[in-house]
C-alpha cells in the first residue's frame, strides 16, 4: 500500500510518497512560495534535482502539480493516483479534543479550524492542505496526524500553569507541547532497541532541530514536555527565545515601540540562537564562529547546551531516575559537540559518553554512544516523522 504525507505550511507544502509494504520513500519533495509570486516545486529524480516553476496561488494549485508530477510520464513515480491508498497530513494542533489522529471527515476539520487561535501559524495552512487534497482526491481517505496528541497523556500538575484555574477551563490555556509524533517515534525505537517492550522505562528525548523540545517518557507514555502553549516555550532555539519571565514580553514591547503580535514575532523570530549570537541560527555557523574566538556565538551554543542539560535534570527528577537518554533531530543526530557538551558533568545521574562513538558520523541508524559500563544508556536516534504519520494513517485508514 502506499501513502502520501504532507505536511503543508503558510508558503510551502512538502510531501513524501511512502511504500508501506517495505516502509521506503518513494518520492518526495516540496513546493515553495504557494501564494507568492516565483512560486515553484522541487524534488529529487535519478539523483538529480528538479524544479517546476508555476503560480500556485492556493494551496490546491500546489496539491495538484505534487499529484499530476506524481504521475508525469517523465518524471512519475507512479501510473496513476488510484496507487495513492489514502494521504496522511501533519496537523499542529489537536486541543483537547483528540489524543490520537482521526480521520479527515468535514466535522473534524471543523473542529481543527475552532482551535486554530491557538496556532494560526501553522492550523490553517495544515487544514488548507487536507481540503485542499480532499477537493482533489474525494475518494481517498484522509488522516490528521497531530503534533499535539503524543502528550495528552501529561498529568494535570505537567500542564497547568501557575495563572489563575479559569484561564484553563474558559480560555484553554495550558502545555500542550509539540514535535509529539517524533519524541513518539524516538522514545518507542529506544525501547524497541534496549528490549524495554512491556517493561518499566523512564527515558529523556531530545528533539533538537531548528526548534528543540525535551520530553520526559514514562513507560512509552509522555509525562512532561519543554515547549508550552505554543512552540516558543522551553529551551532557545534557532530563532526563539524558549521560556522568558513574562514581563520581559511587555518590557520589550515598551522599550522597542512594538504591539504585543510583534512582540511576539520578535521572540519568535529574532531570537534565540540568532539573537543571542547576532550570526545565524545555524549551528554550523555558530560553531565555525565560535572556533574563530566570536564570544556572542560561543555564548549562545553554552546557553543552548546548558538549557537542555537543565532540563535533562529535571526531568530525572520528574521521572525518579533516568534509563535512557535520546537525541535526535538536525542538532541532537548531527553536532557531537552539543551532545558532549550537554552530557558533560552528568556522570553523577549516570550519564557518560563514549567520546570516540559520540564524534562518529550520522549514518542515519540508531548509534549507541554510551561509555562502557555507565549507568544510563545515550542513544542517537535519526527522526522520522513522515513514517509516523503514514504508520497512522494506515492504522486509522485500514486498521492496519
Ligand atoms: P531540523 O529542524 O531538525 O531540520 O534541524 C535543523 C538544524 O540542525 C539546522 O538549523 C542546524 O542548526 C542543525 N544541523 C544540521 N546539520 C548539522 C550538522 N552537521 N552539524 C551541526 N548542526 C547541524
């Protein structure tokens, strides 16, 4: 059977064509600039890259080029859309009203758009995708696959904030946490990996990308998690501050005449990693800076590893203890300098690092980078959230 994941933004729409008879891609790539003028798509055939350039002024233009490419007599993958058996779509936000993925029906995009105040960003351009697939595939099932839902299972004192009760029961206002299908995807590999199936586990996932989250994972079950309300919580990041004291918000707004929306945008995407080191919020450029004597880049990596090991720690607390310790994503399967960093000095929990495995490349499967004999197993796990969303969509789809 095979399935098509996307995963639409405002401007963008990437997609991959998965075989889940054997789980290999079979096609994947993106379109760019939807709605804005030089709009184009780009994927990847015989090695090579291939960019088609047209307007694609909605969503739905941008659906029908991944589709009509999909079974272009030149650059096809497959003879015909019928092979398509039904389309996973990343969705942000979930709310409280799933704790899984669900079917595409009208009534549950239709319960995605009521909650879409709570990440406008992301919900409109995830549901204008699905319509936009539905508009062009009537007949194929469609899966919402949620960012949110790996962490509904997070006790009420994870996600209650200190603000007044009502705020939560009125208005919503809670962690919901994010990145979930990945800290799913890495924390059930690690358990796979160490024969934990069944058994008691207490793992740390590090999600650490160009947006980083830390997960605390409780027998496969999420119990806290570092991003908040909305993906600017927890640790920095490339360009977001992650947790700030409240008032410093309003303080900026002040200070530099900005309302509170750009205020936001501000902590959103001017800050962190880029803020800090006033370079990139790259990590490869923060750290070719740093190797150079720039202090600012050297000073944000040092927040970013000292932020992360912070949370390693309390969550240790959380979970009573700590068996494994995950990374992955861009920075957690690719910089050994973060990873070394963030585990130094954490021999007293039991966490220690082979130096030698740590420096080893990405080879795109798990690598146990833990020293001989230490206490708490360090894995490197490559993400994949387009195989998680397209394992759901044939669950929910097919039962499969
Ligand atoms: P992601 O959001 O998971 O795609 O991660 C993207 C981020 O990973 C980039 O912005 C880089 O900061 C980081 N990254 C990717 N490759 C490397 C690498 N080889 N070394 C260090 N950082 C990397």
């Amino acid at each position: 059977m095979k399935v098509l994941v996307i995963n639409a933004g405002s401007s963008s729409l990437k997609y991959q064509l998965i075989d889940m008879d054997n789980e290999s891609v079979i096609a994947k790539g993106g379109c760019e600039r939807i709605a804005i003028e030089g709009s184009f798509l780009k994927f990847k055939f015989n090695g090579e890259d291939v960019v088609i350039e047209q307007p694609m002024p909605t969503h739905s233009e941008a659906i029908k080029l991944v589709l009509d490419t999909l079974v272009d007599q030149k650059y096809g993958f497959i003879k015909s859309m019928d092979e398509i058996d039904a389309v996973g779509h990343r969705v942000l936000h979930a709310g409280e009203m799933f704790t899984g993925p669900v079917l595409g029906t009208e009534e549950n995009i239709e319960k995605c758009l009521s909650i879409k105040e709570l990440g406008p960003l992301h919900q409109v351009p995830n549901i204008a995708g699905v319509k936009a697939c539905k508009e062009v595939m009537p007949n194929t099932p469609m899966v919402l696959v949620f960012d949110t839902t790996f962490h509904s299972t997070m006790p009420e004192k994870a996600y209650i904030f200190g603000i007044p009760y009502e705020l939560y029961t009125e208005h919503k206002i809670r962690r919901y946490g994010f990145h979930g299908t990945s800290h799913r995807f890495v924390s059930g590999e690690a358990i796979k990996y160490l024969g934990l199936e069944g058994k008691n586990s207490k793992i740390i996932t590090c999600h650490l990308g160009n947006g980083s989250s830390i997960s605390a994972v409780k027998d496969g079950k999420c119990v806290d998690t570092s991003m908040s309300f909305t993906p600017l919580g927890g640790v920095p990041m490339g360009t977001r501050s992650g947790d700030l004291d409240a008032s410093i918000t309003e303080f900026i707004g002040r200070k530099l005449g900005m309302d509170a929306t750009e205020t936001l945008n501000y902590c959103n995407k001017k800050s962190g990693m880029l803020g800090v080191s006033g370079i990139s919020s790259d990590f490869r450029d923060l750290r070719n800076a740093a190797e150079e004597g720039n202090h600012r880049a050297k000073l944000a990596l040092d927040i970013f590893a000292y932020s992360v090991k912070k949370f390693i720690g309390s969550y240790s607390a959380a979970l009573g203890g700590v068996d494994c310790l995950v990374f992955t994503a861009g920075i957690g399967e690719n910089d050994g300098n973060i990873r070394k960093m963030v585990c130094e000095e954490l021999e007293y929990l039991g966490i220690e690092i082979d130096e030698a495995k740590n420096a080893e490349r990405n080879n795109g499967q798990i690598r146990d980078i833990t020293k001989a004999g230490a206490k708490v197993k360090v894995l490197v796990i490559p993400t994949n959230e387009e195989l998680v969303i397209a394992r759901d969509t044939l669950k929910v789809a097919f039962g499969k």
